[in-house]
C-alpha cells in the first residue's frame, strides 16, 4: 500500500489543481464588507465624509495604532478630505440638465464640465461645481439656477463616458446615466459574448486597476450603480474570456485520473 499512498500524494494534487479550474472562487467576507463600505462613501453626504474622515484620523492618531493602520487611515482621511475641497466632478464629465417652468430656457440639454470644473450655460453663465459632492449636484443646480429662473423645476443626471472592452458584443467608448447598474451597461453593449467569462471583469484608470475581479462580481450580484463605484469618466471596463479548457474537458481528466489511481490500487492488490 506504499506505493498506493505514493501515487495518492502525486494525483490528489492534481485533481484539486483541475476542480479549481472548474470551481471558482467567491471574495472573503472581509474584503466584501470592505468593497461595499467604498460603495457608500461614493454617494456619502458630507456630513458622512466628515464624520469618516474624523474617525480616521482619531484612530491614526491614538498610540496603540500600528503603523501601517495609521498609514491606511491617514491615507483615507487624505482622499475624503481631497474630496470635499474638490468635489467630484472634473474636467470632461457631462451632466443632462432638464429645466421646466419657462418657455425661453431649453427644456433639456447635456453640458460638459469645462476646466476649473465649471458648467457654462446659455443665458446664465458660470455654474461653478468645485467642492460640489455628487450628492450635492442636485440642490447645488436648483438653488443656481434658481437664481436666473424663478419658480423652474431643475433635474440633473451625470453622465460617464465608459470604456467597454474585452469579450462584449461591441467595444468602445459609451456614454451611461451614472445612476445605471453596472449589469445594464454591458447589456448596453449588446451583451457578454459566446466566449465572455462573466466572473472575470474588471475595471481600470489608467494603468490602475480600480475594482478587481472579486469586487466587480459582488458589484454585478448585488446590484451596484456606476456612481456607487465612483467611476469617472474615461474607466474602462474589461470582459475576459473563458478558458480554452472547457468545463466538460477538465472533468473528463477528472475521471481518466480517477480510473489511473483505480488501476494502481487494483494492481498492488493482485501483488
């Protein structure tokens, strides 16, 4: 039976090695708490990022703090607080204004944020939205348009210009409501295609991947919006495709390897 146990050792590696490829793997319970906390903080108030950014700087701040946690939460503290001075919209970013209550304004128009993240509208001018939240937009319009426009009923929309690549039925550059889940732009895009592998997507700013595999798949099970991801225009989306070793090929494998190890015991049996 040595030599049983022997070639055991070699070939229940290997099966696990060909069911991976079959199984695949679900995110940490940890890293998705993580990956939805940045969910909310995208569509926070600033009453909320505030309170955040208080909180992490109260924990980097006390001794008993590790260093590398008091790194982690001066870092965060720096990006919320980058934020609220900011605002989160920048140059090339579009907004679908929808203005009622008088004749002489267009009822519906989409503008582009211009450098020194000002909106430019005809007939009143500079709209500045430095420092303005995402969850500000809204009140922010009203209460500036309001200043030209007596007794309009303002709607906004932000719109983000995606990139769509990989294994879609069509690729480029699309423009979504940000208020979109994230399922509904691909389905936009026509949809995965054949060979799409739906558990493998990811997302990129520039060279940086952004949301990883793990997370853009809790993203697409639980229903998340581009906003609530705080994607920016200019991301870009990639659908990877499946492997070349099908599902039905890895287990064929499977069996051949189950009906080796069948014959080696049935072997030192008849020794």
């Amino acid at each position: 039976m040595t030599r049983v146990a022997n070639h055991a050792k070699v070939l229940l590696p290997a099966l696990a090695l060909l069911l991976s490829l079959v199984t695949p793997a679900g995110p940490a319970g940890a890293q998705g708490s993580r990956i939805k906390e940045e969910w909310t903080m995208a569509t926070a108030t600033r009453d909320e990022l505030e309170a955040k950014a208080i909180e992490a700087e109260q924990i980097a701040a006390m001794p008993q703090t590790p260093s590398q946690l008091r790194k982690d939460k001066l870092a965060v503290a720096q990006v919320i607080r980058t934020r609220l001075s900011q605002g989160d919209f920048q140059a090339g970013d579009r907004i679908v204004l929808r203005i009622t209550g008088d004749p002489n304004v267009k009822p519906e128009d989409t503008v582009t944020v211009r450098p020194g993240s000002v909106l430019i509208l005809p007939q009143m001018g500079e709209i500045s939205l430095r420092g303005v939240l995402r969850a500000e937009l809204l009140a922010h319009m009203r209460r500036e348009i309001g200043r030209f426009v007596r007794g309009a009923t303002v709607q906004t929309t932000p719109v983000v210009r995606l990139g769509m690549f990989g294994s879609l039925q069509r690729t480029g550059f699309f423009e979504f409501p940000a208020d979109i889940l994230l399922s509904e732009a691909i389905m936009k895009t026509g949809g995965p295609s054949a060979m799409a592998d739906q558990h493998n997507v990811s997302i990129r700013r520039g060279a940086e991947e952004t949301w990883n595999r793990q997370a853009v798949d809790i993203a697409l099970q639980e229903g998340v919006t581009i906003e609530q991801l705080g994607l920016r225009g200019g991301d870009q989306l990639m659908m990877g495709e499946r492997s070349q070793m099908s599902a039905t090929l890895v287990l064929q494998y499977v069996m051949i390897s189950f009906q080796i190890v069948n014959m080696v015991i049935l072997l030192q049996q008849r020794r």
